[in-house]
C-alpha cells in the first residue's frame, strides 16, 4: 500500500469490501494485477471484458460502436438483468439508460480500469448483484482509443501514475471533448451515433484533474441550472450534492465540486465556474435535454486511489440511480417536452452565453498549506503545497452563472441546400429536418453579420469567430426547392438552436464553417473607387461629415488608404449586392413554416 494512501480511505475500504482479490483470482483486473502500477493496452482491455462478457450469463454484451482514424475497433460494453442490453428492451423495461464513459483524454484513464473491475464485481463475483437491477449501464471503457495505444511516461507531467499513460489527442490532434458539436473526429461521429441509439438519461463523463493540491480524492461538475430544462436541474440539484456524494464520502472519500481556482498562485482567492459549453461533454448532455456528471479524479493521489475513488463514485451514482429509476427517467421526460414547447411559446428565446453571478456564496475548501516563493526562472509565483499540513480555508465561490446572451426560438429554420456541411452535422446529431418539395416565397428573419473578428491562432483546427455585430433583419426571400426546414417543436430544438444560431459559441459559423459570407468576391479599383467616393460625398454631405470625423479619430484608418476607399465602397449598392455577412440560415414564424409544409 502506497505510504500516501489515507487512512480514512483505507478504513472505508476495509468497511465496503466483502474480500479482496488476489493475483490467482481469475477476475483480477490488469491493473489490479500490476498493484496498479500499469494500466493494460487496448487489446487487453477487450480480451478481458470479452471474457467477462462470456461467463455473464446474459447480463454484458460487448460491442463495437465504430472504427478509430487508425481503424481501431471502438467498444462498448453494455450491461443489465433481465436481458435488457437492448435500447428497445431497457426502454420496454422502463429501466434509465447510464452512459458512463472513460478515455476520452486517455492520459486520465482511472475509468477504464474502474469500469472493469466494477463490471467484474456485478457479472462475475457476487459483489454487487444488484448494481442494476433497475437501470442499464452502457459503458465505454476506451473512448479515445488511437489516443490511448500512443502511450507513454511523458504525456501527464502534472499527474502522479500509472507509469506510462496515452495521449490527450486522438490520431488526428483533436482534443474529442472540444468535438461534440462540429463533429469532426470519426470517433464523435460514431459516439453520436450510439447516443442517438441509446439516448441515455444521464451521462458520465470521467476525468482526472490538473491545478491545485488539496485533500479531496475527486471533484464533480454539473452544468449550472440555467443551461438545463427545468426538471434536469432539480433532478441533478437533488441528486449529487444530496444523495451521490454523501454515498460516497461514506464509503471512505472526499469529494468536493469542481475547483477551477480564480488565481492559481492564491487558491484563497476563491473558486469559479470553469466555463463549460456544448463542446464538451457534460454541456453537449445539457442540449440534449439531460443529465450529465463530470468525475475528476485529483491527479496527485496514487493510480489506485483514483481508480478506488472512481470505482465507488460510479457506483454511489449507480446505487441512487436504481433506487429511484422513475425520478431520472420522469427528469428525461419532462425535459423533452419542455424543449419541444419552446417554440410554441410568443417571443421565445434561449440563453446561450452565460456570464459570472456577482454575488458569492462562501465555500470551505480542504486543502494544504502552501507557500508562495518569488521565481527567477519564471519572474511569477512559485507556489508550493505541503500535503503534510492540512488546512482548511474559509473562501468565496463564484460558481453560479446567469444567463446573458439569448438567442430567439422559431418556428423553424431554413438552410439553403448548398450548405451542405451545416446539413451533414444535423445528420450526424440526429437532428430531423425536412425538404422543401417547391420553390416559394416567404416572410424569414434573417441576422446581418458585420464586424467579424477571429481568435488569432487556431484552436482544434479551426480560427473561431471571436466576436461579430448581429443585426436580425425581416426580408421576404425565395426558398427554392430542396431547402432544408429544421423545426423546433420537437425534443431536439435546444440542439438545433446551439447548431444554427450565431449567438450560439459553438454554433456552426463560430467554429468556422461559414468564413466565406464575410468574404466579398467583387472589387473595385482604386481610380474608380475614388470617383465613386466623390460622387457620394456630392449626393451625401452628412456622409463626408462622417468620413471626416473617423479621419480625425482614427489615426490608423487616417494612414490607410485602402481603409479611406473602403470606406465609400462599403456603402454603395456595389458592395450591397455582394450580401456580405447575410446569414444564409434564416429564422420562419408558425405562419411561414405552414407555407413550407
């Protein structure tokens, strides 16, 4: 046993198990087997969740959900009694659906090995019969899985074990929770496909954390109430911090929320929310109308404390689960129903950024003594931790959000046809759209996008859209056949919304995908701009005012003459024609809509 290992901990594991395993048991797990030194390969993974799955009598089945980029099988073990490892028999059943999913960022892989010995313990040796007696359990032990075989002892220089661990990327360089709504790995678009399969009622997502030292074993995260339908907020609220984690600290741990340090040289200043979005995992979960928990183990607790840790938080999440299906599954029900209302509803809109509350509420943080040296390497703060020297800290957390920028919720959107990557991401989420069958003419509003400005290096590929002016715009418009119509009376509408919509940060046209409406493709030439600019400043004294004054203003705009002649160019119908900035997805009310039927 590691010399760090907590005592209290030890005690709580003493208490819960019934008996320990040994390297002869048969079920041992690899990493069980190497005292958690190691963790196994890919290979190994499935060789020993097939055996498993073989001795089960009928309670896992093993699966392939997709293939890698570097053709690697992608598996999924799924588990239940009664024979329910179908989405059509667990929802005969009427049992909730737990997608609990380890390896998305393989350097942090306590899930996998959790997940196996937890599996072991309900199919295998008697531990846990009744793990699932009223739930089903979909797990992916390896979500990254070309990520997880490049392995090796460099990639976490935060963390402490297993000795070599795999890499944050996938084989293409993309971080796959950032990828939940461009869909650009083939692993997302494979994970997409078994979620609209199964369509889970809670996902689990885990994690190992970086940043500060302290004493819990893990953190969760949640998404803030106000980026949940109603009845998943209260179900979460009610849940983690009133049933799960309480379950768990029994079982020896400590846990505390998600602690994203508001000055990481002075954890006393206080804790705030990290920012979660539909990128990720937990926020993908919250547009799609459910649950979802975010596991960070602590990254400088040993392998097998963190594999332990996430062991019993899994199954404390489990255990609540089974022993009030009906209140997970009524959460999931009535968050359907309220996403597909929301267009029914006069002047809907959605909030879709979020900013700080103001006001926080005070947290008490159990952690360790540090002190802050002044570096001449860095000329920062050298912090360090003694975890000899437990300390409690009385602090503030800025945890909770509010809503900020909403979006408008219409009867229905329509996608000209040839955008067709926009349409090749609703088919990759599911999301049901229609086609026009005619050409027709109809009232739509449609946002005028100005002043873009992009990030100035690329994040996962692309140069998000930082910032830009929108202006919705009433215009009557031709709709030719074959135009796609998303409506939003069904449970997909906040999805939708979060694709379409240029408010929202992960929306189709911040990622990237629609650069090109800012780009005009006519130009004028300088000695014809210039007579055009006479000619306007003759028709329009109020314009050479205006023009005057930003030559006064603006000494960089002053000094650029390209920018002068812009100036005049930008406003005449020679640049108008170009619709420079139209949105091409634009926004039809119920009456419009019923044209298009």
């Amino acid at each position: 046993m590691p010399a760090t290992f907590p005592a209290r901990l030890l005690l709580g594991l003493i208490a819960a198990a019934p008996f320990t395993l040994h390297a002869k048991d048969s079920w041992i797990t690899p990493a069980e087997a190497s005292g958690f030194r190691t963790t196994p390969s890919y290979a190994d993974t499935e060789a020993y969740l097939r055996r498993l799955a073989d001795a089960s009598q009928d309670t896992l089945r093993v699966e392939t959900f997709g293939t890698s980029p570097e053709g690697r099988p992608m598996t999924v073990v799924v588990a239940a009694k009664d024979g329910d490892l179908t989405p059509e028999r667990a929802r005969a059943a009427g049992k909730p659906i737990v997608l609990l999913q380890a390896g998305i960022h393989p350097g942090e892989i306590e899930g996998k090995d959790a997940g196996l010995m937890l599996l072991r313990d309900f199919a295998a040796t008697g531990r846990l019969p009744h793990l699932l007696d009223h739930a089903v359990l979909v797990f992916i032990p390896v979500y990254s899985v070309d990520g997880h075989e490049n392995s090796g002892p460099y990639f976490r220089i935060n963390q402490n074990g297993p000795e070599e661990m795999g890499f944050r990327g996938q084989s293409q360089y993309l971080n796959l929770n950032r990828d939940y709504v461009k869909a650009d790995a083939p692993e997302t678009r494979a994970w997409l496909k078994l979620w609209n399969a199964w369509r889970p009622d809670l996902l689990i997502d885990i994690h190992t954390t970086d940043g500060a030292d302290y004493q819990y074993d893990l953190t969760w995260y949640a998404e803030d109430a106000h980026k949940l339908p109603p009845s998943v907020a209260a179900w979460q609220q009610a849940t983690y911090a009133g049933k799960v984690m309480p379950r768990y600290e029994k079982l020896g741990h400590l846990a505390s929320p998600y602690l994203e340090f508001r000055d990481g040289r002075d954890i006393t200043k206080g804790i705030q929310n990290f920012g979660s979005g539909p990128r990720f995992s937990t926020g993908y979960a919250a547009i799609r109308n459910r649950a979802g928990l975010l596991i960070e183990t602590h990254m400088l607790k040993s392998y097998e404390v963190r594999v332990r840790a996430t062991y019993d938080v899994v199954r404390s999440v489990l255990d609540t689960v089974d022993a009030s299906p009906a209140a997970l599954l009524d959460a999931s029900k009535q968050a359907d129903a309220w996403a597909a209302s929301l267009a029914a509803r006069p002047g809907a809109t959605l909030p879709v950024t979020f900013r700080e509350d103001p006001t926080p509420t005070p947290f008490t943080l159990k952690g360790y003594a540090f002190t802050q040296t002044p570096s001449d390497i860095s000329g920062d703060t050298w912090v360090r931790y003694d975890p000899t020297r437990k300390k409690t800290y009385a602090i503030q957390s800025w945890n909770g959000l509010l809503p900020d920028v909403a979006a408008p919720v219409p009867a229905a959107w329509a996608i000209p046809a040839q955008w067709t990557q926009i349409i090749e991401r609703l088919d990759a989420h599911g999301i049901p759209y229609t086609r026009t069958t005619r050409s027709l003419r109809v009232p739509v509003s449609r946002d005028r996008l100005t002043q873009p400005r992009w990030a100035e290096k690329p994040f996962e590929g692309h140069h998000l859209l930082r910032d830009v002016t929108i202006t919705p715009t009433p215009e009557t418009v031709e709709l030719p056949a074959g135009t796609v119509i998303v409506r939003a009376d069904n449970t997909d509408a906040v999805l939708a919304l979060n694709l379409l919509d240029p408010r929202a940060p992960d929306s189709m046209l911040r990622w990237g995908y629609l650069d090109a409406i800012f780009e005009p493709k006519e130009y004028g030439e300088p000695r014809v701009q210039e007579a055009l600019a006479r000619d306007m400043i003759a028709k329009d004294p109020a314009l050479k005012a205006t023009f005057d004054e930003k030559l006064r203003s603006d000494p960089a705009f002053a000094a650029n003459p390209r920018a002068r002649l812009s100036f005049f160019f930008e406003r005449s119908p020679w640049y108008a024609a170009q619709e420079v900035g139209a949105y091409p997805v634009v926004r039809l009310d119920a009456a419009a809509l019923q044209q298009a039927r």
